[in-house]
C-alpha cells in the first residue's frame, strides 16, 4: 500500500475494479476486510481477491505475506498446471459462462442482451490475465476455445437484436483469437491455424474493426514463427488497414510497431526505422485514458520497446537493442511475467551480439525456469545458445550456460 500511495479504502476500490475486469462483476471487497488483511485475522483471501491483488500490486499472495491454506511451507508452484489454487480460481472464472449459457428454457429461446456480452468480455478478461502472468499455455488455450463454441452455441440457442448477435460474434472471435494466441505463443503452431481460420470467420460475421485488427495482427505473428515471412507482411498490412487504427492513434503504434519488425525481419533497415518513429509518433498522440478492449491493456511504451527491440535484433543493430531492451524492462508491468523473460532473452541476444559473453549468459540466466520452458521463450534461448556456441564454445561461461540449460529443462 505504501509503495502504491493508497489508503485501505483506495485499494479495497482498486480490487473491485479489477475484479469487475475478469468476471463482469463489481467486486465485494471492502475496507474492513483490508484492515483484516493487515491485521493477520484473515491469512489467505478468496480466490478472486487473491487475482485482483496480483494485478493490482503486481505481487503473489504470498510475496504480499499471506499464508496459503494447504501450503504450510515450501514454495508456490509457479504455473497454472502445478498450482491447484490458481488453476481452481481459473477454471471457475473461465467456465463459469459455460454454466449459465447451457442452461434450458423450456419456455423458448430467452432473449440475450447486453448483460450476456458483459458476462462474455468478464470471461475474456480473465484469460488475457493469465496469459500475462503465464504466457500461451495448453490449458488457456483449451479454456478459450471451450468459451468461442459456448458463446457460438448461445447464439444458436437464443433470441437477439442484430447489435447483440454482433457483438456476441466479436466476443466468439476474441476467445477463438485468444486461443490461437497461446498456441502461438507455445509454440503449437499447427493447431494455431485452425484458431485462425475460425477468428477470421468469426470476426468477419461481427464486422468489428478492433477484432480484426487483433486476429490479424496475430496472425502476423503466427506466419513469422511458420517462416512465412511475406504472409506476415500482408497480415500486418491488413491489420493495419482496419478501420479501428484510424480512430484509435494506440492501434496504430501497434500496428506500426509489428510492420517494423516485418520490415526488419525483410532487412529493409530503412522502413523499419522509418515505421518504428511512425509508431512512436501515433503512441504520443493517444489518449492513454480511453476505454479499449481487454486484450490491449498489455500495448504501452514498455511493449513498443519491445517490439522495437524484435526490430534491432533483426537488423544486427544490437547496442540500440540492447538500449531498447533496457528500457522495456524499466517500465514493463510487474504482472507480465512472460513479456520480462522475453525481453531478458532479448537482452541476452543483444549482449552476445556485441561480444559481451559474461553479461550475456547472467542475463540469459536470469529467466525464470518455468519461462524458460515457454514455447517462444525457449525457442530464442535456443536461439543464444547456438549463437554462444558458435562464438564462444570452449569459454567457461558456455560451459555454465550448457550446466543451466540442462538444469532447467
């Protein structure tokens, strides 16, 4: 509280917020159950509070001095497939929807509205949450799809006005996209390309111009990790092209910012740094303060230094790499623990291409374990190893780099 300046009212306010975002719901904590906190009186929260806590204070429950119930000691798994109590508190919130959309009405179809979208997007929240504590694991992959065919199957099972029946389309394609996400982001590509074809299909029927721009621009990102490099330039174009970037300066940077790494990844220098300032320019021109989807709460200055550090790499520029990486990592949200160990991973590239093998390999070290078993993660930490081997193969700092890898995997 101290470190975040607010009062015990403040935070209880701050946590219902949060917990309006991942379940639809506007929480119920209050500034008596704080003070409870802090007095020790109750030793573990409820599972919601605990997830707001995280995303607000940027801290576990348990770095934030809370005892966990069943764990007595010894340290909390760090993922959702080894923590049982994340992993209940996300099955509940993300199959909560399931429940109520398969309900019956023998009276005839009931009328969907605005509340079943709001319950939706809760739902949605809370998957882009843990994909930015955890990154695209197989788990929130299937969480996602099931929520895309249940939300498909409540648009077969009821009644609606054509702008609900659109919006529910737009939420149906930004679950199929958030699975196509994190098979991406694990690696699983093959199946990344079902998730595509049916967010196009999905996104075309809502006719939402934010939708689109999201399933393209990822699907950027899926044709670069296929090596199908002029796909992903098209795909950025046409993210780009949505009609969401010219009302919204923040998806332009975004959309700009992955075209620079397009660019870059062609070894066209000259457009890339050109689209890099291009993004930066339209970033300085968006309102920080408007309400946008879930899904771009992660896009701030600390990711288009992210991106610009994809860009750098690329090119072989790697002391404006190296800068760049920095950077990220000074602002870059305590909560998006997948984003830090990508830019670690980053940075260590960036040192080893300017020579710096020691810096390189304690900062290649200092990914977590668990991220370093991520699909993208590992794949540029392979990346730095062929790289270290190639440069440096008989150093002692190549030996303990081969100790740490074997350690980890």
């Amino acid at each position: 509280m101290a470190e975040h300046k607010v009062t015990t009212n403040e935070l209880a306010e701050r946590l219902n917020s949060a917990i309006a975002e991942f379940t639809g719901s506007y929480g119920t904590c209050t500034e008596r159950g704080v003070f409870r906190w802090l007095s020790g009186e109750i030793a573990w929260p409820h599972a919601r509070q605990r997830i707001a806590l995280e995303r607000v204070t940027g801290h576990t429950p348990v770095q934030l001095g809370f005892q966990p119930r069943g764990h007595p000691t010894g340290p909390i798994p760090a993922s959702p497939e080894e923590d049982p109590l994340y992993r209940r508190a996300f099955l509940t919130a993300a199959t909560a929807a399931g429940a109520s959309l398969a309900a019956p009405n023998a009276a005839g179809p009931r009328r969907l509205g605005s509340a079943d979208v709001d319950r939706l997007n809760g739902k949605l929240a809370a998957l882009v949450a843990m994909d930015d504590r955890y990154g695209g694991t197989l788990d929130l992959e299937r969480h996602a799809a099931a929520l895309a065919r249940e939300t498909l199957s409540l648009q077969q099972s009821g009644a609606a006005s054509s702008r609900i029946r659109s919006e529910l389309y737009a939420v149906a394609a930004a679950f199929a996209t958030s699975a196509m996400w994190a098979a991406i982001d694990g690696r699983r590509l093959d199946v990344a390309q079902d998730h595509l074809n049916q967010a196009v299909t999905l996104s075309g029927l809502a006719g939402d111009s934010a939708v689109q721009f999201r399933v393209w621009g990822h699907a950027s990102a899926l044709y670069y990790q296929l090596g199908r490099h002029t796909d992903a330039m098209a795909a950025s174009e046409v993210s780009r092209a949505t009609a969401i970037t010219r009302r919204d300066p923040l998806f332009a940077s975004l959309a700009l910012a992955r075209l620079a790494v397009d660019h870059a990844d062609s070894g066209d220098a000259k457009a890339a740094l050109r689209t890099l300032d291009q993004a930066q320019e339209a970033f300085d021109r968006a309102d920080q303060s408007l309400r946008r989807p879930a899904w771009m709460r992660f896009f701030d200055q600390a990711e288009l230094d992210n991106l610009a550090t994809f860009a750098y790499l690329s090119l072989g520029q790697w002391v404006e790499a190296e800068h760049r990486a920095h950077r990220c990592l000074t602002r870059l949200r305590p909560d998006l623990e997948r984003n830090r160990a990508l830019t670690h991973a980053n940075l260590a590239l960036a040192q080893l291409g300017q020579g710096d093998i020691e810096p390189a390999v304690a900062t290649a070290q200092a990914v977590p374990a668990e991220m370093a078993r991520q699909g993208r993660v590992r794949k540029i930490l392979g990346d730095f190893t062929h790289r270290l081997n190639a440069m440096a193969s008989d150093t002692r700092e190549a030996h303990d780099w081969l100790d740490h890898r074997t350690a980890i995997a």
